[in-house]
C-alpha cells in the first residue's frame, strides 16, 4: 500500500527555510555592531558575514520550493530579512562616510513605497509578480553593499569602486522596476474592476431574463 504524502499546513513556523530566514534576521546586528567597531578587520568581517547572510536569500527560497514548504510565515520574513539586512547597513555605511545619504534616502523610499503599493494590490485582490528587473536590482545590493563594507583598496584591488558602481546600477534599476510596479498594479486593478462590472453586469441580465 503506497503512503500518501502527509499534507503540508502552510502556517507552520519551524520549517528548514524559516529558520534559515530567521537566521538572516540575526545576522543583522552582527553586521551593523562589526561596523561600529571602525577598523578594517571588522570591516571586513562586517562584509563577510554579510555575504553569508545573502546567501541565504536564496537557499531559504530554494529550500522552500524543492521541499514545497512554502509558509504564511515566509512569506513575510523573506522579504522583510532582506530589506532589514540592506537598510540597515546601508544607513550604517552612510554613517561611516562611505554612501550619500541621497542615495540612501531614495533606495529606502522606493522599498517603502513599494512594500505599501503591494500591500494596498494585496487588498485589492491584484497580484503584483516580482519583475526580472527587481530581481537584478537585488543581486547588484546584495554583491554591492559587502564591497563597500570591505576596506578601500584591501589587496590592492578597488573594491570600493566597484561597489558604488554597483550600487549606482542598482539605484537606476531600482526606480525603474518601481515604475513597472506601479503601471503593473493600476492595470491590474483596472483589469480586475472591468470584470466586477462585467460580472454585475451578466448576473443583472440573467435576474431581469428570469422576471
């Protein structure tokens, strides 16, 4: 007799890939107090936990989807361990002298007006996938910040350039992928209100058929 399998309740907490999200959550501290600590081992320290902490990014996700553990759970810390892994460090680094605050402000501001435009289509019922080009803009934070974490010049390499190089990349992909977002959550919500009044519509002419 073949067993079937034990279905999956998507509101359990203690799943690999949460705890994994979880961990994220914890390196963040780490990070920020390593670069409190304002000397280039920390320095450097600060930029390595950073890597590994990024790299769980992807293996919660990916652990998600092959064990098909996806959770109400995880999907809320995911990204929340993610834009508190990138703020946090990115206005630790402003404070160190090594980002403009400009770009600080707008990088932050486009997540916050992001996270309440999919909360506001969340309740609209319109589902806002995320673009190729967010995804981009992720990948370009993600290698960006820990170069600049990294002391100028360490080996004689310009890490530092780089990363702003990279972090001026992701800033332009950023709001435009913030423009995609918008244009895609308006025309979805148009979208889904044109087959409301469709639906009234039809339901109204079948009543008066009826009579």
């Amino acid at each position: 007799m073949v067993e079937r399998p034990v279905p999956h309740d998507d509101m359990t907490f203690t799943t690999t890939p949460n705890l994994i999200t979880l961990a994220r959550m914890a390196f963040v501290p780490v990070v920020i107090l390593s670069l409190m600590m304002r000397t280039p081992t920390w320095d450097l320290i600060a930029a390595l936990l950073f890597g590994v902490a990024a790299a769980t990014d992807y293996l919660d996700g990916y652990l998600a989807r092959i064990q098909k553990v996806e959770t109400v759970y995880g999907k809320l810390m995911d990204p929340l361990a993610d834009k508190f892994l990138v703020a946090c460090s990115l206005i630790m680094l402003q404070d160190l002298g090594r980002i403009h605050p400009v770009i600080v402000m707008l990088l932050i501001c486009r997540e916050l007006a992001i996270t309440g435009l999919r909360a506001l289509a969340s309740a609209e019922g319109v589902i806002i996938a995320a673009s190729p080009s967010a995804k981009l803009k992720t990948i370009t934070q993600m290698v960006a910040i820990p170069l600049i974490m990294v002391p100028p010049n360490l080996w004689g390499l310009p890490f530092y350039k780089v990363g702003m190089i990279l972090l001026y990349i992701s800033l332009a992909i950023s709001l435009w992928s913030a423009n995609s977002y918008i244009v895609d959550f308006f025309r979805g919500a148009r979208e889904k209100r044109r087959r409301v009044k469709e639906a009234k519509a039809a339901k109204r002419a079948r009543r008066e058929t009826s009579n």
